[in-house]
C-alpha cells in the first residue's frame, strides 16, 4: 500500500497502490498500449535488515508495433522481506534511449 514509484521522463511520483493502479490501468486500457519489461542485472541482499536492492535495464514498447520505437533506461527498486514474502517498497526509472515515437517530448 505504501510503494512509491518514481517515473522515468520527469520523475513524477505516484505514491500508494492506487496511484500505481490508476497510472498502469489507464496504459492498459488503450489500444496503442506500451509494454514494459525490466530485466534484472545484479541483486543485493542486505546483510544486516531484511532487505535487498534490484538494478537494472528496461525497455517498453508499444504492443504489436515494435517498429514505432522504443524507450528504454535503468531502474532500482527496493524490497522488504515480510510475513508475506518479498514485497517491493520503493521503484525508481530513468529514462536514457529512445527511438521513434516513444522519445518523450522535450519541454
């Protein structure tokens, strides 16, 4: 309930899990949607708290027309073990390539 998740252009928060779902539902429900995945490259596990930290790369692009582009950059996300499991706190996106209509636009 308490993720915050730091968006990749201009690091817009959205804080909570209904933030989170109002911000995904709104991509998901649109026919140009774009798909994100993220690929973890290292894990570490906190020697003292049950804790760890995910980076990695991500890439999105837009379902059934990869050739409109893609954007893509790096990510950290934090993670808490509890009763329940592994359970992420806390995500953040930067945003480092693009290509086609996916580049944000420039203010």
């Amino acid at each position: 309930e308490d993720v915050v998740l730091v968006a990749a252009s201009y690091s817009d928060l959205f804080l909570g899990a209904e933030a989170q779902l109002a911000l995904w539902q709104g991509n998901f429900g649109r026919e140009d949607r774009v798909i994100y995945s993220r690929t973890p490259d290292c894990i570490i596990l906190s020697p003292l708290m049950p804790l760890a930290m995910e980076y990695g790369h991500w890439i999105g692009q837009q379902e059934g027309s990869p050739e409109q582009g893609s954007v893509s950059g790096s990510y950290a996300a934090k993670w808490a073990l509890t009763n329940d499991g592994w359970r992420l706190d806390a995500e953040t996106f930067m945003t480092e390539a693009c290509e086609g209509a996916l580049c944000p636009a420039r203010d």
